[in-house]
C-alpha cells in the first residue's frame, strides 16, 4: 500500500485528473514521474530546484499489493558522465523528495570527483527501519527492488542509512547480481559497509593533507601553523556507524589519539584517549555511548587512559577541542548544536575537518549557511574543510568496480531472479571462481580509490592557494563540476601512429598497415604535430608513383585536432563539422599524445 507521507506529498501536489494523467501502472507497482525541466513549477514546490545539471527525473514509486506501507522516491539527477546512475538507498520514516535530490546531486558531484563512469541517482524508502520484523524488512526491501526494476538501465544502488549489504543482496536476488552494488563477498560484492571502503577514503584524505600541509602556509590563516602528524594528533568522531567506527579503527592503527565519539544516544570523552577495541565490539551490539561502557570497558584502563566524560546530549561533543573532527552522522548541519546556527564560541576548536558524512545542499540559503560557516571557520580560524564528496567516495568506488568488472559467466539465469534458494544454491556452485573474482576486484577499487583521492586533494590545496578569496567548498565544486562532462582525455586512445616529415612516403605506407587507425601523425624535428597523412594519401601516392618522396610532400597541414581537456561533445563537433573520421590529439605544448575517433565518440553517446 502507499505510505501515507507519500501520498500526501501527491495530493498536494497534484489534483486526481493529473495524478491519474501520470500515473503509471504494472501488476500492482505504480509511477508518478516528474521530468527536469518540463516539471521545474513542481519540482520547485518539492524544495527542488532546477539547474544546469538536473534532476533529470523524480520518480514516486509505491506497492498496492501488499499490507505494508511500501514506497518511496528515486532521483536520477544528472547522467552525463555515464548511465547508469550510482548511489544508495536511504530509509527513513521521514525521508522527502527534496532530501533525495540533495543526495542525489551529492552523488553527481562525488562520481564525478571519483572519475568515475556513473552519473548520480539517489533512492529513498519510507520505512522505519528500528520499527520492521525482520520478515517485515524483508518485504519491504524486495517489495522496493521489484518498484526498481522499471529503472534497471537508469540506477544501480548501493546501501546507505537505513540499509545494509544484506540488503543489497535481497535486491541481487530480485534484479540480479549486476543489478546492486556493494552486495555481500558470497555474490561477488565488495561488502562496503563491512570493509569499511568510504572510512578507507576519508583516511587516505587525512594522510595527504597532512602531507601537503606545508603548501597551506601561503595562505595567512595557515602562515603560523606548526606541521600535524597524524602519530599522536587528537581526533573526535561524530557517529560510530559504518563509515566513523572503521575510522576510529584505522586512525588508532596510525597512532592517532581518538578522545571523542558520539552517536544517536549520547557522547564520550576522554582526554587521554578511549578505548577503541572496546568501542568497536560495543559498536558490533549495537550501543557504544552508554555508561555501561565506563562501567565495563574503560575500567581497566583507569589510571592510564584519565576520567570519562559520558553524556546522553550527543551535541556536547562538539564543544570539545581536537586536532581533527571528522562528521560521519548523516546529519547535514553537523555543527548544529541543539539545531541552533552556529556559534564558534560555543564549539571547540579544530585543525583539520574531514567530512566523512554526505552534506551537500544545492538549495540556495543551505549554500549560504555553508559560506558562512566556511568562512568562519577556515578564513578567520584557520580550519581546513575537506568537502564531503571529495574524500567520503570510497564506497561509490568499491562500489563501481562491482558493475565495472562484471563477470557474465558468474550470473545466476535470468530465470531464477526471484527464488532466492536456487539463487543461493547457484552462489554455491560458483563460490570459489566468485570470491577470486570479488578479491581481485577489490584490490583494483583500493589501488582506485588511493589514486583518486590523493588526486582530490591535492587539487583542493592547489585551488585554495592558487585563489585565496575561494573557500574549500567553492573549490571542491569547481573540482568535480570540470568532470562531470567528459574530457578527450578521459576517453583517447594512445596508440597512434607517428613518423616524421622528412621520411619516404614508403615507410609511411608501412606504418598505415601496421596502424590500429585510419591515421598517421606527421612530426616535425622537434616532435610537434605538423600534419597527418591518411590511407587516401597513401592511395594517391601509389598511383603517381611518388613513394619515394618525403612525406611532407602528401601529408594535409595545419590538421584538426583535439585539445586534452575539450570536452567530448566538442570534439564531436570538429569531427561532424570538418566531415572527417578521426583527429589527432595534442597536450598544451603540442605533443600528440593520442587520437579519437568518430566511432570512439558515437559509442560512448549511444551507451549514454
């Protein structure tokens, strides 16, 4: 049945003649969608707002078959960097349209940072996850991979607040295994929420700012700042769940001193550091800040580790001081204490803040909030903020190489999707080639996320110096809007042919043959592109008996090329516009560095 909030939602929306106009039926599962720009009215009445970049589509999505209340929302946002779309399924009792859409958009913004070929979708489910049976979270969980089904082409997902791999694999079993991400290692899943992938990220981004740290001193704010070592240096963390408790855990194994935690029932404190192994089985039951911990756990480390603070106001945390403070609640105002605006006497004071949470808001008084606060915090205290969808991509990449690698030898028949025993016993049959499979894929998300979120950062420091008015916000915008339409250089193919001008037109016919390309580039002395050469040229040349001569002599001058950072749609252009099949492409002093082609660029439009 509909949940009631969503069908609220509709009829203040929509009158019944134009809610029964969009409505969409099949056996039982209904579709009310909203298009970008057509639906902007509409979309704007949701708290969405309509940009250059999306929502694409916002789709309401209910089952009228069952007894439970099941539905929710999907926001593919923008699809410009590949289809599908890629993100996570939130449940919450109080989820909204316009919560979605900012996730959504967050989800853009972080594929495209982590060069990733996905666009950026978000799904929601109105449940109260804490209040589901299990055979109730069941249902609703396959009920609501059923409602995806419409949709396989445009969104895979992934867990998020409220779901779980576990999760993930009850939609695996409905849609197939190359139909949901981060699912359990047994179906050739990374198991994101269990290895701990976005913590991994959040990390790696710690280390290399710490690494660049010296870079920041240009900056005024920054000049008198002593270098921070990651070895010794104060951290607290807001939320233990599955990105804060695995980071709690790599941290401690890098020396760092975690002195604060906090999660949906309170806080702790503890000066001289907590204790981290006992956090983290605590964290597996289900509860860490409670006394029982002080009580139990910390007792035998009392006259080492100094007195606990425990309170069941977990916003009391953030008056406490830290070298580091890394957010990962899924509560986009984390420096709200009591949900009022900020405050800096209120709060503590930190070095370094490293958004392990998603906080993105495309609403424009939530982008002013954050201005400010950055500006606060960054230009007058000397805070540095690395923004959310920069260093927390870990899990989208572990994520992605499950879609990326897919093995097809490895996928159950299409004709069990639904029976989850003869699913299982299929994983059973294939678990050994399967967890090679899921091992490798793992290694290469690591070497993956490594390089990507080094190359984040340093980005980052490089904009924030090169522009003292920016703030790290405004910077990590520029950052991933620049990928989020593809570059030539995402997409060229290095193996082009080259000879140089002077050689016999006979050698160049040679390198025709052997070429993977209708095209050789012609190079001057000092190895700059001077002209090209077809098998046209070729042919003609053959025919008036010139091989012999230079291939100068045949070569077309001043050839169209392609710059390494147009955009694939402008390359697409020169090619539709000179009529020719393929273009050299060259780096900012010249040097041919690749070619794309005709072919190259319609393939990649026709799988978007």
């Amino acid at each position: 049945m509909i949940p009631r909030k969503l069908r609220e939602t509709l009829r203040a929306l929509l009158s019944q003649h134009e809610l029964d106009r969009r409505r969409i039926e099949e056996e039982g599962r209904v579709y009310v969608e909203f298009g970008g720009t057509e639906d902007s009215r509409l979309l704007e009445r949701m708290g969405i707002q309509v940009d250059t970049l999306g929502p694409e589509k916002v789709i309401f999505l209910w089952d009228e078959t069952s007894e439970l209340e099941i539905g929710g929302y999907l926001v593919l946002d923008n699809l410009s960097r590949g289809r599908p779309a890629l993100g996570g399924i939130r449940m919450q009792p109080e989820i909204t349209p316009q919560d979605i859409a900012f996730l959504a958009r967050g989800m853009t913004l972080k594929n495209a940072a982590a060069q990733l070929d996905f666009g950026g979708g978000k799904a929601g489910i109105i449940a109260d996850r804490a209040r589901l049976t299990d055979a109730e979270r069941e249902e609703v969980i396959r009920t609501f991979a059923r409602l995806l089904r419409r949709y396989t082409n445009d969104y895979i997902p992934g867990p998020d607040v409220g779901t779980n791999d576990e999760d993930m694999a009850l939609i695996a079993i409905e849609n197939g295994l190359d139909n949901a991400v981060s699912k359990p290692v047994r179906m050739g899943g990374n198991a994101i929420d269990a290895s701990g992938a976005a913590a991994e990220g959040v990390v790696v981004a710690i280390e290399t700012i710490l690494e660049q740290w010296e870079k920041l001193r240009v900056l005024p704010q920054f000049r008198h700042q002593k270098p921070l070592r990651l070895r010794g240096a104060t951290v607290i963390i807001q939320g233990f769940g599955a990105v804060g408790a695995h980071v709690a855990r790599l941290l401690a194994e890098r020396g760092a001193k975690i002195i604060g935690i906090s999660d949906r029932e309170g806080y702790l404190y503890c000066a001289e550091g907590l204790a981290i192994d006992r956090l983290l089985r605590r964290q597996e039951e289900g509860v860490v800040t409670d006394r029982e911990y002080m009580a139990y756990y910390h007792k035998p480390y009392e006259g080492k580790r100094g007195e606990v603070k425990f309170s069941n106001a977990r916003d009391e945390l953030l008056r406490e001081s830290a070298d580091i403070f890394i957010p990962a609640s899924p509560k986009r105002d984390y420096l709200q204490l009591y949900g009022q605006p900020l405050d800096l006497s209120r709060v503590g004071r930190w070095r370094l803040i490293v958004e392990g949470a998603n906080t993105y808001s495309s609403r424009e008084e939530d982008r002013k909030a954050r201005e400010a606060l950055e500006t606060a915090l960054y230009k007058e205290q000397g805070t540095f903020l690395a923004t959310d969808y920069l260093v927390n991509a870990g899990g989208v990449i572990f994520a992605a190489f499950e879609k990326l690698e897919q093995a097809d030898r490895c996928l159950p028949p299409r004709e069990l999707l639904g029976n989850r025993e003869a699913i299982e016993d299929f994983l059973q049959q294939h678990a050994t080639e399967i967890a090679e499979i899921a091992s490798a894929r793992k290694q290469r998300a690591h070497e993956k996320l490594t390089s990507v979120i080094r190359q984040n950062i340093r980005e980052l420091i490089e904009e924030l110096t090169r522009n003292p008015d920016l703030l790290p916000c405004q910077a990590a915008e520029m950052i991933s809007r620049r990928r989020i339409r593809k570059l030539v250089k995402d997409v060229l193919s290095p193996k082009i042919k080259t000879i140089q001008s002077h050689v016999p037109i006979k050698l160049a016919a040679q390198e025709m043959t052997a070429a993977e390309f209708d095209l050789v580039a012609v190079l001057s002395e000092d190895n700059r592109l001077i002209g090209v050469v077809t098998p046209w040229d070729i042919s003609r040349a053959i025919a008036e008996d010139r091989l012999q001569e230079e291939v100068a002599q045949i070569m077309a001058r001043e050839p169209v090329v392609a710059r390494r950072d147009e955009t694939v749609q402008e390359a697409a252009l020169k090619l539709k516009e000179k009529r020719i099949s393929a273009m050299p492409v060259v780096d900012e002093h010249g040097q041919v560095i690749g070619i794309v082609t005709a072919s190259m660029l319609a393939a990649l439009f026709v799988e978007r």
